[in-house]
C-alpha cells in the first residue's frame, strides 16, 4: 500500500455582488482534488488531503509524523503556508521548520512531488517563493526567480521525451493539450530525467521531471493536476488515473 500526504489543492474565494443600489458579499470554498482523489482511490492508493487552509496548523512538525507516508505531494500552496505555523505567526513562539523537515524526510528515503499551479514552483507574481528554499534542493528543478507560469491559451500537447519510463507504463499516447505549466529549469548537479516536455514553440520546457535526493525519490510535474491548466480532455482522459498513480509509485519505490 502506497500512503499519500497531498497538501494543498484548495482555495476560498470572497465576492462582492453589485445589484442596483444594493450590495452584498459571499465565501465560496473550492478543491481541486476530486478528480485526483477519485483516481487515486480507483488505483488502490491511500491519500490523505491536507487542505490548505488546514496545513499551516496541521502539518508534521516532526519526522516520526511524517513517516507514516510514503510520499507528499505538495500542490497549488505557497511555502509561508509551512512557515508560518500559528504559533510562529500569531504567538511569536518558535516551531520546527516544516519545508526543512520535508527536505531532511525525502533524504532519508521519503518520494516528494510538487504539482504545478499558481501557487506552486515560484507561481504567480513569484508568491509561492519555493525558490531557494530546501524543498527547492530535494526537487530535480529548479525555480525561476520570478512569475513562472506559462499561459498557453490555444492549447499544446505534451511531447515524450523518454517512452520507456516506467511512470509512462500503461498511459495512452493520445495526450490531451494542456493550457499551462510553470517554467523550471532542470537541474545539472546531479542526474535527472526529463520524461515530458511541451513542444518547441514553447521551447521545449519541462513538463515531467524526475530525480533522486539522497535516498529518496522526487518529481516535478509543472502543469495542474485539475482545472485550469487541465482542461476537461485531460481530466476526463483515460490516461490521467494511470499517469498521476505511476508517479506516485514512482515516487514511493514501488514501479
């Protein structure tokens, strides 16, 4: 059994509706992971969300807590989620370093993923700030240090870059385009494989990304894993459940 920490994938917007003379605002909470957590499910994986508005209070704070999982996959949340813990924030007191501990766990054996989004790698207006940080040196990326998101509104479809991989075994070769990723750079102090990239009109960037850290496994796939940047052709493809479980296994040891 493969025991997955996803942290993130979730957002509350506020609105204020106009109507006439008159008006009024709402709170609307929205997820992300339905669609991944459905396949992961269907694929006999355990996973465990962690919502962000969750994670600031919620995350381990020690190594013993986290090594009930086999892999973390951080996506569409900013780092100042983990380093600020409210006792940190609101209290002035000190806590461990979550984003340290996170490095120091896939060193030891753990698999850490990061999915893109706009709170991810580097992210809009650079705020998810995951450059320079230590879960930046666990990854086989690296993080522009500016916005890093690339808007593809018309569409690309992902280009294969290493077909026997063993995270492309079982996916279907008729990919879905995608809509967005965020712009990395692989890294050159150690091996990586670049599994997926987007065409050349888009310069080749990396789109999946795989590599090792110390003795853990670790993956980069730098579009979503939901709306926007997936549109519903990929969401709603066959290959995404295989895909998405074969990186987590990938990430775990077990393929």
């Amino acid at each position: 059994m493969t025991n997955i920490l996803l942290v993130g994938e979730s957002w509350v917007s506020s609105a204020t509706h106009f109507k006439g003379f008159d008006q009024f605002g709402s709170v609307t909470f929205h997820t992300g992971a339905k669609r991944f957590l459905s396949a992961m499910k269907d694929s006999g994986l355990t996973v465990t969300n962690m919502q962000a508005h969750e994670a600031a209070e919620a995350f381990p704070t020690t190594l013993e807590s986290l090594a009930e999982y086999d892999v973390i996959i951080l996506s569409d949340i900013g780092a100042n989620t983990l380093l600020l813990h409210p006792d940190v924030w609101l209290r002035g007191e000190r806590v461990p370093n979550r984003i340290a501990l996170i490095e120091e766990w896939t060193r030891a054996g753990g698999g850490l993923i990061m999915i893109g989004g706009y709170f991810s790698f580097q992210g809009i207006d650079g705020r998810a700030r995951w450059h320079k940080t230590q879960v930046e040196t666990a990854l086989p990326v690296q993080c522009l240090p500016t916005d890093d998101r690339i808007e593809i509104p018309e569409g690309k479809t992902p280009q294969v870059a290493m077909p026997d991989h063993p995270i492309l075994q079982g996916v279907p070769d008729d990919w879905p385009y995608l809509l967005g990723i965020n712009e990395v750079e692989l890294k050159t102090d150690r091996r990586t494989d670049c599994i997926l990239t987007l065409p050349e009109a888009q310069r080749g960037l990396p789109l999946l990304v795989t590599g090792e850290h110390g003795a853990g496994r670790t993956v980069a796939w730098t579009s979503d894993m939901s709306e926007h940047w997936l549109p519903p052709a990929f969401v709603n493809w066959p290959g995404y459940q295989r895909l998405f479980a074969n990186m987590a296994n990938w990430a775990a040891g077990k393929l």
